[in-house]
C-alpha cells in the first residue's frame, strides 16, 4: 500500500522515469538579441532552481555557474548558439538530466525527423525487419537477428554496421541526443506490419542494401505524455542447459505478465536465468520491482528515491511461485535509469551478477518543462542512490564481469557478454 509521501510524488516519478526515455527537439536557427539570451538563460535557472534535489542550488551554484557563463550566452547569435552555451554551462553543474534543445548536424536533424514521420503499413500492429542493434566500437551495429525475420531470411548477420536506413544515414561521429543508436532503434520500429525498411549494411569494407519487411514482434505501443509513440519489445528464448534467456527494451509494465508467463512456463525446468539490459534507457521504476519480484525468492530494496525532500525506498514483494535460481543480468554503456537502478539492486542484494561494461551513471529523475521562450528544458528534481547510499549518477553500476563487444567477434558468431554469462551460470 502507497504511503501519503508516496502518493503525493506519484505523478511526479511516473512522468520522470518516463521521460529519461528522452524526447527531444532541435532548436531554432533564428537571429536572437541579448534580451531573448537573457530571458531564456533566466528561465533554466529559475526552472532547474526550482526542481533541484538541492535546496540551495542557487546559492551554490550561481556565482561560480550562473555568473561565469552569462556574458558567453548573451553573445549567442541565434537560438541554437542560446542552446548550445547554456548546455556547456549546466554540463558544469554534473548532473545528467539537465538539457537544453542541444545542437545537431544535418544528418541528427534529419534522422529526428524521419522518427516522427509515418511510413506505409497496418500500423496498428508493431513490427520490425528482425534484428536489434548495439553500439560497438562507436558504431551502430547489429546484434541479434530473430529467427522467421526477414532479416533472417536476407542473411543479415550480427556484427554488420548499420549505415543508412530509409534513405536516413547513419553517422555516429556527428553528435546528436539521444544518440544514434537509440535514434536507429526507432527507424527500425517505426513502421507497421507489412512496410518496407530500405537498410544499408557494411561489413568487410562491402555494403549492400536490403529492402526488409516489418513484420509483427508482439511489442506494445504506448504513449507517455508529449514523449513520441514508444514500441517496447520482448523476446525470450530457452537456451541450451535450460538457461531462459530475456531481453526487453524498456521498463514498462506490459513486460512483466510477459516475463510472469515465462517464469511460470520454465520455472521447474530452468538452471538459470539471463536478463539483457543492453541498450535499454531505462523507463518506469514500479516495473523493476516487478520483475524482481519474479527472479528472486527475496525482498530487493531499489534502492532510494530523494524527491523534494522524501526519502522512498521502494523494494520487491516475492511472488509465491517466483525464480529461486543464479540470475546473470547483462548491461552496457547505454544500460541507463531504470536499468541502471535495477541491475545494482540485484547486485547489492547478491541476487544476480552482472556480465558486460559500467553503465553510464545516467540516473536522476527528471521532467520536461515547457519555457515561455518556446524551449523544452528537461531537468531533474531528485536522486538516486543505491541501497548503501552510494550515488549511481556520474558513477553508474560497475559488473562482476567485464566483458568487452567486438563487431569482429559478433560476424563471426560470438556475442562474447551473452557467452561469458552463460559460463558463470553453469559453474
């Protein structure tokens, strides 16, 4: 039963946790004065004072902050410059969470637009050409390709980079929020069942381009606010020693009866568990504890919450028929938020290891706040610490195991993070 705190900030860690799955929109070209500097600047202070987890932010910050970057953004010519000076200034602050309509190349640009353009198909039904990506190497790669996928039958294999999808190129040396591998994901998943994905491929120094069909995942479409339609995936397979291996893209409740249903299926016959949060941005908090409640026969507090000045500590409740065997979780450089605040949950309560590379440390929450000067701040109004109270922001969740990706390991058939995990289950 939530208590009155919890009630009270309800809405507020709901819209937060939503929104580290990041929305964002590209500032303006036009020509600007120092008074619109001056007026935008004032409103991401005051809106960031307001919110902060720190009650004398301003005071703390405004001098060696405030005052040591204003005569900079007075100077910016248009909005994008106002963008792009205050962000350098609030990156002084050192929480993640905190930006403001930062700059994007031509290809960013066009790769955010494409993401909210509709394209041919029952787009009703969620659908992708069959195969998921991962940064390696500052690349956008693939990763795994599903079986009965077109991309399947195209011969697509993991470990070939991703260059250009429906005439949008992808190019990860031009900076661009929130990043390209994210902004690939919703290029593959934008369209319904039955449209068409034009996918450029490189390996070995050769490219080829395949036209792949989207064909249904089972996923869910849902909708948080202004954010863009979201398509959350789940897939799972049982691998060999009985060895359940989950994957799912975000933390969203529709992926827990889906887990339930796998737990329940296998539970007897099961010698371990994979969960694969590579790539996932995180999303809501309640669907972590859920899912633990699932993989483990034992309460695991999440951690703690610091939101205007309440302190929650939200835990697991152990389902009767939950998993009571070795878990492994699987996390990597864009395991962010909720993931991040999961994955150390169960290695704090000893109830899993984790396999992979130190998440990012991008774990505050956070809204999106609409500026009178027209631009969207997000910014954070709480912390994250474990359940030691260790931060997690700027630090992130360091693995048992550190395992390194290879684009050259994945053509030729080794996902080395998957593989090593697999390994620490059988011992």
């Amino acid at each position: 039963m939530m208590t009155t705190a919890m009630k009270r900030n309800s809405r507020k860690i709901f819209a937060a946790l939503a929104a580290l799955l990041m929305w964002v929109t590209a500032a303006a070209e036009n020509s600007t004065s120092s008074a619109r500097a001056q007026q935008v600047l004032d409103e991401v202070w005051n809106a960031i004072a307001r919110s902060h987890y720190n009650p004398n932010f301003d005071q703390e910050f405004r001098k060696s902050v405030y005052d040591k970057h204003r005569d900079a953004v007075l100077r910016s010519a248009n909005d994008r410059e106002i963008a792009e000076n205050i962000n350098r200034m609030v990156a002084e602050i050192g929480d993640s969470h905190i930006q403001l309509a930062p700059p994007y190349g031509e290809a960013g640009t066009a790769a955010l637009r494409a993401v909210n353009t509709p394209v041919n198909g029952n787009d009703a039904i969620a659908a992708d050409p069959g195969f998921s990506v991962l940064d390696v190497d500052g690349k956008v790669v693939v990763h795994q390709v599903f079986d009965g996928s077109a991309a399947a039958e195209k011969g697509v294999r993991p470990g070939e980079e991703v260059i250009n999808i429906d005439g949008v190129a992808i190019q990860p040396e031009q900076p661009v929020f929130p990043g390209w591998t994210m902004l690939t994901r919703s290029l593959l998943l934008r369209g319904g069942a039955g449209s068409k994905a034009r996918v450029t491929l490189r390996a070995d120094g050769k490219e080829r381009t395949l036209k792949l069909e989207r064909r249904p995942n089972n996923g869910t479409f849902f909708q948080v606010g202004a954010l863009p339609r979201l398509t959350a995936v789940y897939r799972s397979r049982l691998l060999p020693d009985n060895i359940l291996y989950v994957q799912f893209n975000l933390f969203v409740p529709e992926m827990v009866s889906r887990f339930r249903k796998d737990i329940r299926r296998y539970r007897e016959q099961m010698r371990g568990l994979i969960i694969d949060l590579r790539g996932n941005p995180g999303g809501i908090l309640m669907t972590a504890e859920w899912i633990a409640a699932w993989c483990c026969a034992r309460e695991v507090p999440m951690g703690k919450l610091i939101i205007d000045g309440t302190t929650l500590t939200p835990r697991s409740v152990p389902q009767p028929r939950a998993y009571d065997g070795p878990v492994a979780i699987l996390i990597d450089g864009e395991s962010c938020s909720t993931s991040e605040l999961f994955s150390g949950a169960m290695q704090d309560a000893k109830a899993a290891i984790l396999v992979g590379a130190k998440t990012p440390g991008m774990c505050l929450p956070s809204e999106f706040v609409k500026l009178p000067s027209g631009f969207r701040l997000q910014t954070v109004f709480g912390n994250s610490l474990r359940t030691d109270g260790r931060q997690i922001e700027k630090i992130g969740i360091t693995p048992d195991l550190e395992v390194p990706m290879h684009a050259e390991a994945l053509l030729k058939g080794h996902d080395e993070v998957l593989e090593r995990a697999v390994k620490a289950l059988q011992r």
